[in-house]
C-alpha cells in the first residue's frame, strides 16, 4: 500500500481515522487522549511537519471541540498554519474580513 498522502489508499485510511467515532460513554480523559492519538497519526500519515512547540501544544489541549476541529484539519488541510490557526484567520495568519 502507498503512503503517499495524495493515494487513495492513503486517503481512505486517513478518512477511516477521522470518522471511527469516540464512544460517547468513554471518560473525557480516555476522550480527549484517543483525539491526540489520532491527530498524532494523522499528521504522521500526510507527512505534515510539527514543531516540538506544536507537539505540546495538541498533548496539552483538553478541549474535544477543539481536538476534533485540529483532527479534520490534519486530515484534510495543508501544513501546520492551517492545522493550528484560529476559526477567524486565514491559512496565512491574517484575519479573515467578510
């Protein structure tokens, strides 16, 4: 199987990882490292360089929301600004004007 993140085999299993749910009576602690876990992955799959920084900063995140909202950008977004940025920045950094 190709680990090539542009393969279809590879795209299939990140999607896979992205849509196994977390059973809902997990605890939040088992949650929330089960989320790091996949994030851990899922970087590691597409290749997706992370900073020493970066690595701490998802190990010390305890919010679901935004676990699952790094998770569905690992999958599918580009590097590390767009894994991390704000909900009202762009991938660059810039805000975001409407």
């Amino acid at each position: 199987m190709s680990t090539d993140p542009k393969s279809g085999a590879s795209a299939l299993f990140a999607l896979s990882l992205l849509l196994r749910g977390v059973p809902e009576d997990m605890p939040p602690d088992e949650r929330n490292h089960d989320l790091r876990r996949r994030i851990g992955q899922m970087v590691e799959l597409r290749g997706v360089p992370l900073t020493p920084a970066e690595r701490q900063r998802v190990a010390e995140c305890d919010d679901p929301d935004l676990l699952y909202r790094w998770l569905g950008r690992a999958a599918f977004g580009g590097g590390p600004a767009d894994v991390f940025r704000e909900e009202d920045e762009d991938v660059a950094g810039a805000p975001v004007t409407e």
